[in-house]
C-alpha cells in the first residue's frame, strides 16, 4: 500500500439552501482511487471547482469521507486515535502565504510546528536550522516574515512544515498568488525537497508548466480522476486536456501543431529547449521516428 491510498473515496459538501429547510448537495470528489507511493513527486492538475483541494483535505484528515476509504501511511482517516500521526505524516502547504504565518520572526515561525507538537527545545532549534536550509531561507532567520516576497513566505511556510519531519508535503496551489519568479522559486525548492531529501510530494495546481517533473499526474474534473499518466502520458493528449478546461504549455502545443501537420517531433515535448533542439535535428536530416 502507497503512503497516501484512496479507494472509492466520495465526499458531499452539505448546505442549506435559501429557505433554511432544503439541504443542498454539492458532490465535490466522487468515487476517487488513488494510491501515492512513498518518495514519488505527485502533481494533481485540474481547472477550478474541480475537487482537488476537497481531497487534499483528506489527506491529513482535515475532511473525512462521506464514503469510501483513505490511508495515511496505512491509517485509516476515521480512525480518531490515528489524528496526531496522521497529521504528522502528512504536512499541508496552502495558498496564501500570509495565512500561515503565526510568529513575528521567521525562524520562531518555522518552530512553531514541532513546538506545538512538544519537541524538546534543544532539537526543535536543529529543525529549524535544517529547514531553513534546505529551504534556502538561513539567511533571512531572523528576519519579519511580513517583509518577505510572497516566494520567501511560501518558502518559510514549507520549512515550517518540514520541521515537523512529515513523510509526506501536500501543496495545495502554493504558487497561485506568486508571481513567475515566486512560482519558480517554490516549485524548486520543492523538487529539491523530493529529490534530496525523498519526501514524498504532492503538488496541486492548474499551472501545467509546473508538473513537467512529476513522476506521475492526476488530472481531476468534476470531482473525479480524469486522466492518470506520466508527464509525457498525459502531455500528450492535447485535445483531452483542452476538453478537461486546462490550459497546455504554449511550447507543447506549438509542438503539437508542427506534428499534425506532419513535422516529424517527438510526442511529447515539455520545454523549448527540447523542441528547438529537435527541430534543428530536423533541419539537419535526423528525423525522429515518432
Ligand atoms: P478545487 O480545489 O479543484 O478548485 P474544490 O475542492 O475547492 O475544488 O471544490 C470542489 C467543489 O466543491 C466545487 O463545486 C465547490 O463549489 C464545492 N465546494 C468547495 N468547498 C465548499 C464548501 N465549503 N461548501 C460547499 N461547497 C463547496
Ligand atoms: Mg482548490
């Protein structure tokens, strides 16, 4: 069983409606199977409404199932004694950065966590050290996060998850209020995390730019999996992907194009260096057997 497994797992958002007496049901994720392995980079795409953040908030139990089942490092979501540990296991990164700032220093901030969570003193402060490294933040330690770029708060929410040694980051849209320098600085950072440190990853946006490194992607519509595949299975499938109201990189559709008319690219390209590099392949007569 992966570190983070749904099976069937729906979830109804309940509310009452304008007469305070008819109850409506907005099914947000239905009939969801996941199954996340542990060091895997994750990326769940999906357009807005889509139900990615009602499931990320099954994976620390901050929403249980209306039906169906998920495991956090084999822990059943219901079962209340397993709270602690599966919030342990499984850290949340949020959109706004300014929301998850609680301490008026950056490296108190990033202690706050395994503070709360009765780490002794002498620890907590090598938590913080190593998170602020591993977040590139070292430098600004003693700095007020409200000084920070959005990037630099992003980075210090994530080292305030970190210093709670979770095995696993879930990022809920973390780059959707940065701007393209932030958004790179974040996806990074976070990649560094994956790959160095082996936390397992799951990284929620609708920028498809950013999931070009993911081991593996869910694309999410209407509150279900929509497609599951490589970066390269799913980048593929251009037309499937403008169907599910998701925008593809400029440079893979430009690919796409040249391809339908008969330019002989690979399938999948992801980034302009690859297909200015096969189209001078091209030019100089190696065509590609695509
Ligand atoms: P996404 O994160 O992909 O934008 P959400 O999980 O936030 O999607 O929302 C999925 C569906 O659930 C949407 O139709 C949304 O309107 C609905 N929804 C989300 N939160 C609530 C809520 N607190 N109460 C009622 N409906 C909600
Ligand atoms: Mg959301």
């Amino acid at each position: 069983m992966g570190i983070i497994k749904a099976e069937d797992l729906s979830y109804n958002y309940i509310k009452l409606g304008e007469d305070e007496k008819t109850e409506e049901v907005s099914e947000a994720v239905r009939n969801v199977s996941i199954d996340i392995h542990a060091g895997e980079f994750v990326a769940i795409l999906g357009h807005n409404g889509s139900g990615k953040s009602t499931l990320a908030k099954h994976m620390n139990a901050l929403l249980l199932p209306t039906e169906g089942t998920i495991w956090i490092d084999g822990r059943d979501s219901r079962d209340e004694d397993a709270l602690l540990a599966i919030r342990q296991t499984a850290g949340m990164v949020f959109q706004n950065p300014d929301n998850q700032i609680v301490a008026g220093v950056v490296e108190e901030d990033v202690g706050f966590g395994p503070e709360n969570m009765g780490v002794p003193t002498e620890e907590i402060w090598e938590r913080v050290d190593r998170s602020l490294e591993a977040v590139g933040m070292t430098a600004y330690r003693k700095s007020s996060p409200n000084r920070l770029s959005g990037g630099q708060k992003q980075r210090v929410a994530i080292a305030g998850v970190m210093a709670m040694e979770p095995k696993c980051i879930v990022l809920d849209e973390p780059t959707a209020m940065l701007d393209p320098g932030g958004r790179r600085e974040v996806i990074r950072t976070v990649r560094e995390l994956n790959r160095k440190k082996g936390i397992t990853v799951i990284l929620i946006t609708h920028y498809m730019e950013e999931v070009i490194h993911a081991d593996r992607i869910y694309v999410m519509d209407e509150g279900q999996v929509a497609m599951e595949g490589t970066p390269e299975e799913i980048f593929t499938q251009v037309e499937r992907l403008k169907e599910l109201r998701l925008d593809v990189p400029q440079v893979t559709e430009l690919a796409y194009g040249l391809r339908k008319r008969g330019v002989p690219l690979s399938p999948c390209i992801l980034d302009e260096e690859q297909l200015v590099k096969e189209i001078l392949e091209v030019r100089a007569g190696n065509v590609h057997n695509a």
